[in-house]
C-alpha cells in the first residue's frame, strides 16, 4: 500500500490498485446491482476458507476462531452504521431478512390494520409487506414519489399514514434513479402515529455515511456486496426491540438476540470478508489508523461523497446535453446514480454497444418494479449507471464518449 498522505486525501488511483477485477480494463458503472471486491476482501475469505475453524464455541482453536469472527463482524458493521453491535443480524441476503421479519411482525396484524409502502423502493421492500398483509387481512397504503422530481416526499407519506398503521417501509436511497427521501422527517411522521419503520438502506449504505438511529430507523437492511464485501445480508435494529419479537426458529438454536434470528450456521469466510469491506472503507481517506474506525469511516465517507459529486457533475453535465437523452435521476439529494433513457435507443442496445466499448452500464428496471412503471418505462427499464469509490475520471470520459459516439454526438 502507498505511504499515508494527506488527512483527507481521495487518492483513486492507489484505491484501484486493491482492485483485481479492474486489471481486466472494463470501466465499471454497475456498482449499484454489486461492485468489484478489493483484494484485502478477498484475502480475508480465503484466510478464513483455510484456516481451522469449526462451529462456534470457547474450547478449541477453531471454535474460538469462528467466534472471534463473527464478534469482529458485528463490531464492524456497529461502527459502520452507528448502531449496537449486538443487535446486528445477518442473513442471505437484505432480501431474506426482509421476508423472515415480515412474517414475524405481521403475526399480530389483523383487519384493520395498516402497513404503508412506497412506490419508490426496490420490490424487497415491498413485496414482503405486501404479502404478510394479504396474509394477515391488513390493509396497504401506497406511498407516491413524484415521477418528474423523482422525490417522495414525507407529506406523501403522511398523507397514506393513520392511526392503524402498523408499520412504514421506505428506502433510504432508490437504487433505480437514487432519491434519497428525507428519512428522519419520515420517522417522525410515522412514530407519531406508533408505527414503526423499516428501511432499506441497500444502495444508500454504499455512498453516503450511516448513522441508524440519527435517520430514526427502527430497523436497517444492508448489503455487503454493495459496499465492496462479500454476498450476504444484514439488519440492524437495537436490541431491546429484538427482544420484543419471536420469529419461527429451530427449538434447540440460540433464543439469545441477535442469534435468535439467524437461521443455521453462519458463513464465517464472509463475515470475516465484511470486516475486511468496513475497514478498507475506513481507510480510503487514509486517516491517522489510531483513530476509532467511526471516526475514520467519518472522514472517509466525506471524501468519497466528495470524490463521486464531482464525478457525478462531470458525467451528467455530458449527458445531459445528447439530444434525446432523458434522465430520470433528478431529487436534489440523491446518490451517484443515473438512469436514462436516449430516444431511438432499446436500452438493452445502448448497454450492448457500451460493453463492446470496455464500458459495463446494465439496463433494466433492477428490481425497482413500481418505480420503473411510475416512470412510463413499465418492464423495459432504462440504462443505470453507478459511480463506486474506485471509479476516476477516466472512467466518466469512456461512459460519456461512449454514449456520445453511439447517439452520434461530435465532440
């Protein structure tokens, strides 16, 4: 690794280094469906793949080890979230843990009550509710976002909230145009009714620093792979109000929280990867290494926002003056994220047509199944492009003369 610089400094070229998947030259803008992996995750998988370990326990080598694991896991996605390592949870997938705790806090909904979803999110967070509502006989409420703004805003949510809704589930950052809704204002809104909320924070946690109870999430969903680590889930919630719920488990497994929710034997190799992630993000700023890794994810992540609003700037600055391009990325506080459409174009070919340019930009409506519709681009979506912290400005121009070049745009 290159010597420290300055406190603050965002040196890409030295973050690329770490990045095995970039030797192969592509310029990488689908961040947002998972991003490449630093070498020191990598290493951390394999460490752990080989290394004696066994389930957990206090006996041998092996158990301690696994334990240990687990243990540097939590206290790593705590520090990452600002959020008790003891009620950190981790599961398959975001998606997963979603679905496992709707069912568990549906199961004292009946007729009557209510649970608000928003048009904006990502299906994982609306479908599960969906369902354990239907399940239960609940009502749902729909949250719309403004398809011109790309906002949701928290009246929109107020205006579907009452005094039987049970629970609001809404994005911390849509991963289709990237709004990011004004969650503490949403929070407030919900609890003043005795609801609580849910959030998706899956693309948020990538590029914007976290701080669980300061957005007033009662309960936050993440993805490592997202975030530069590895395939797996995690949720986040205290612990007091862990403890308040009972979810379907095998009878002699753990009944303590946050094991009580966590089906099976964990994958050690990629919780050992996550605490890998977390710290090579509390290093990208290259702060003093003494300082608690909080505080270093701090500076960090101000540098990386930094790094891809200028990225960012460059890129839509660009885009948006080839004629027929539409962007739908357009909420004031929003991620790296953009997606557009080009008139005359199937999206699909513009992503072919990228990718024989070395340039990787998926198409599609990711998942983001109501949002897509809200936008009049129904199943066909429209082409995504996701800054990540190893993007540079190289990177950008190839994006941007690619398009240029495909919808005959003479520079």
């Amino acid at each position: 690794m290159a010597p420290l610089g300055p406190p603050t400094a965002y040196d890409v070229d030295r973050i690329r280094w770490h990045f095995p998947a970039l030797h192969e030259g592509a310029a990488h803008f689908d961040g947002p469906g998972g991003s490449q992996v630093p070498d020191t995750v990598a290493t951390a998988v394999v460490e752990t793949l080989t290394s004696a370990i066994s389930n957990r326990g206090t006996v041998t080598a092996a158990e301690r080890r696994a334990d240990r694991v687990v243990v540097d896991a939590r206290a790593a996605m705590g520090d990452l979230l600002a959020v008790d390592p003891g009620g950190v949870v981790f599961g398959r997938s975001a998606t997963e843990l979603t679905f496992q705790l709707a069912r568990t806090l549906s199961s004292d909904w009946g007729p009557g009550d209510e649970v608000v979803v928003s048009r904006l999110d990502h299906d994982a967070n609306i479908r599960p509710w969906v369902l354990a509502a239907e399940a239960r006989g609940a009502t749902v409420r729909w949250a719309e976002f403004d398809p011109g703004t790309g906002e949701l805003s928290p009246d929109a949510v107020a205006a579907v909230i009452g005094e039987r809704t049970r629970l609001v589930a809404v994005t911390a950052a849509s991963n289709l145009i990237g709004t990011r809704p004004d969650l503490p204002a949403i929070a407030e809104i919900a609890h003043a009714a005795g609801a609580l909320l849910w959030v998706d924070g899956v693309h948020a946690t990538a590029h914007v620093l976290t701080d669980v109870p300061a957005s007033g999430a009662d309960f936050w969903v993440c993805s490592p792979y997202k975030f530069l680590g590895p395939h797996h889930g995690v949720l986040a919630a205290a612990p007091a109000l862990l403890e308040t719920l009972h979810p379907a488990k095998l009878l002699p497994s753990s009944d303590a929280v946050p094991e009580r929710f966590e089906l099976g034997t964990l994958p050690y190799e990629l919780l050992a990867g996550t605490t890998a992630a977390v710290d090579f993000l509390a290093d990208l700023a290259l702060t003093d290494p003494s300082q608690p890794r909080r505080q270093r994810l701090v500076s960090s992540f101000a540098a990386l926002e930094a790094h891809e609003d200028g990225l960012l700037a460059t890129l839509e600055a660009r885009l948006r003056a080839v004629p027929g391009l539409t962007t739908y990325s357009n909420a004031q506080r929003r991620t790296p994220t953009l997606l557009v459409t080009v008139e005359g174009h199937d999206p699909q070919d513009l992503r072919v047509a990228l990718a024989e340019r070395g340039v990787n930009a998926p198409a599609g409506h990711f998942y983001a199944w109501e949002a897509s519709h809200a936008l009049g681009l129904g199943a066909t979506g429209g082409l995504r492009m996701g800054l990540a912290p190893y993007t540079s400005a190289e990177d950008v121009d190839r994006l941007a003369s690619g398009l240029e070049q495909i919808c005959g745009v003479a520079r």
